[in-house]
C-alpha cells in the first residue's frame, strides 16, 4: 500500500473529533445524512459525501463565529 492512500485512510479531520467531544457527531452525521446532497457529491459513495456536507456545514458555521 503507498503512503499516499495510507494517509486517505486513516486522516480524520479536527471537525469530526471536535463534533465527537461536543457529543454532536452522531446527530449531525444523521442530519448530514437526510439532507439533499448537492449534485456535485453524485461522484462520491454516500458514506463520502455525508461526511463532506458535514464537514462544510461544520466549517461553514465555524466561519460565521
């Protein structure tokens, strides 16, 4: 395996450990879940693409403190 696809596996960005810590992460991953995705995320498995609505929902509200 090369690093490169090493380092995709196994990085895990400060947001969810954050939202993990606040306690939030089950809920939020739900929400991110139910919601429409944007078309643009239709490359992407489902797993990928509620994780990265997550992400931009979590850095979005993050920006707006």
């Amino acid at each position: 395996m090369a690093g490169s696809e090493v380092c995709r596996k196994c990085y895990v960005h400060p947001e969810v450990v954050n939202a993990y810590l606040e306690g939030t992460l089950a809920g939020e991953l739900k929400e991110s879940a139910e919601a429409d995705l944007p078309v643009e995320f239709g490359q992407l498995d489902k797993g990928e693409a509620v994780v990265l609505a997550f992400l931009q929902r979590r850095l979005s509200m993050e920006g707006n403190r």
